[in-house]
C-alpha cells in the first residue's frame, strides 16, 4: 500500500498531463475520505497537510492557467471532506494567499476552501492566519465575479457548521461585521447601477433574524448595525424597481422582496407589528407593482425602521 507521501506526490504529477489529468483531480479527491466518510482524523491530517504543499506548489508556481485551476479544485475538494474532522483548517494559509490570486477564477476556489478553513478556525477559537477581512478584500477586487460573492456569502455565514448547532448564532457574531461590510459596500454600488447578482444578499439576510437573532439580542449595537445596513440596503433595491419601473430588472425585483421578508421577520422577533407588515408588504410586491405602489411600501418600510430608531436611508 502507498504511502500518503507517495500517492499524492505521484498523482500530483499527473495532474499536470494533459493525458491524465481527469483520472488524478479525482483521485486526489477521492483519496481524502473512504467512500464511507470514515476515514480518521489523523489520516485526513496528513492528507490535507500533503495536498496543501503539493497543490499549493502547483497553484502558486505554475504558469499553465488549466494547471493552476485544476489544483485550485482539488483543494476545494479535499477542505470540504476533511472538514468532517475539521482539519480544513490545515489549507487556511493556502486560502488567505488564493484568495490575492489576480485570475478570478483562483480567488472563488480559494473562497471554496475558506468556506471550510474559516469555519474550522472560528470553532478552534482564533481566525489564524486566514481572517473574514482577507475575504472582504477579495470580494471588493472582483466586483464583477457573482460568483466570488455568492461563494463569499457561505464563507461568511459559515455553512458547513449545521444551524442547529447550539453555538450557532455566537460563532456568527465574530464573522458578521465582515458581513455587514459587504452588504454596505454593494449597497454603494446601487448609487451608480445595479450590481452583479442583487439576489445574493438574500442568503445572508434571511439567516440573520432565525438563526442568529438570539445571539444577535446580546450585541445591541451589532443588532442596530445589522438592521441599519438591510435597511440601506432595501432602500437602495426599492429605488432600482421603482426607476425601472413597470419593467424592473427580475433579479431586483426577487431581491427587494427577499430583503423585505427578512425585515419583516426581523419585525416578528423584535415584537414590532409595523416593521413586520411593512416587510411583508414589500416581500408581497407584484413584479408589476406602479411605480407610485412600490414608493408607498418603501416610505412604509422606511417609516417602521425609523420609529425603531434606525436612522433613515440618505
């Protein structure tokens, strides 16, 4: 039988011909689990550990841009089998470096890994060496990926880590500032067009008020934060429908209302019975709501976030 050392190094170097490349991405992958996702925690170890230096030698050095891309995909890969035993944080280094890559292409695999080496770093108590701030810069220099930010989106909201883990939604406290900021910043770009994929906050903004409330209740600040920037946020969709109204953009459309249920939910946990049905008004918006409709319901939605003592949209 092989050694770890030996299989890899062997199908690393197979990876890289055009011949075999097909047969080797998959036994690379293949080989960091058993087919019954039992293999142990010191065996994933020091398989990550030899896939991080061989990959990471393949995806830094070489030159050949399917290589690279390859690689990039095995390391995707094998961090989310071994996150099993939560030893993905073995590729962090790799990820926080993937994730400066000038090809696009490289940054959403190397988000792929951080999905899985963050989320096993925040459970171990420290973001060493790969932090939530490298993944907001990433997003910020690929403005035009919609698929950097949606992938940035799962890093953020740590989906390998199950919802009805009882840690939830504390573990979500030291990654939603981060969070926060991206919206913010995408918020911004309505004020000169609609960005890529409007839809892709609807992810994060519906976890907000089921699964991280509670949490979120012992932060105040963090909590009017959070309503401020989907607040910002809403306004700015609402103001794109309506400038494109009756034939707005299907994306803006599906995202308004995904914001406005959010809120609304918000309003059901805060006991705020204004903001719960300001929020449903906007969710319940038809695609072909007047332009004077879709003005009314976010004045309404507006108003209900003000009397919350959320400042107004400027």
């Amino acid at each position: 039988m092989q050694s770890i050392k030996s299989t890899v190094e062997n199908e690393a170097g197979k990876l890289v011909s055009p011949a075999t490349l097909s047969s080797a991405r998959k036994n690379l992958i293949d080989e960091a689990d058993t087919g019954t996702n039992t293999a142990s925690g010191p065996y994933q170890h020091e398989y990550a550990t030899k896939i991080d230096q061989e990959m990471g030698k393949i995806v830094f050095t070489s030159k050949v841009k399917t290589d690279r891309l390859n690689a990039a995909i095995v390391l995707g890969n094998v961090a989310k089998s071994v996150s099993r035993t939560n030893n993905a944080v073995v590729f962090a280094g790799t990820a926080k470096k993937m994730l400066t890559d000038p090809d696009w292409t490289i940054v959403y695999w190397g988000m792929k890994v951080a999905r899985y080496a963050l989320a096993d770093e925040i459970q171990a108590g420290a973001q060493v060496p790969l932090t939530t701030t490298d993944v907001e810069v990433a997003v910020k220099a690929n403005p035009n990926s919609a698929e950097v930010i949606e992938e940035a989106y799962q890093v953020l909201t740590l989906e390998p880590i199950p919802r009805g883990n009882q840690n939830f939604g504390t573990l979500m406290l030291q990654t939603l500032p981060t969070l926060l900021n991206i919206i913010d910043w995408r918020t911004s770009l309505y004020k000169t067009a609609v960005p890529v994929v409007p839809t892709a906050e609807i992810v994060p903004a519906t976890l907000l008020p089921v699964d991280v409330f509670s949490a979120l209740t012992t932060n105040k600040q963090l909590e009017s934060r959070t309503l401020k920037s989907l607040s910002d946020l809403a306004n700015a969709l609402l103001t794109a429908w309506s400038n494109l109204a009756p034939q707005p953009d299907a994306s803006v459309v599906a995202a308004a209302q995904g914001i406005g249920n959010a809120l609304s939910a918000f309003g059901t946990k805060l006991n705020d019975q204004s903001l719960q049905a300001a929020g449903q008004a906007v969710w319940k918006l038809n695609n072909s709501a007047p332009q004077t409709t879709v003005a009314k319901d976010q004045a309404d939605l507006t108003q209900a976030l003000t009397n919350l003592g959320v400042p107004a949209p400027q």
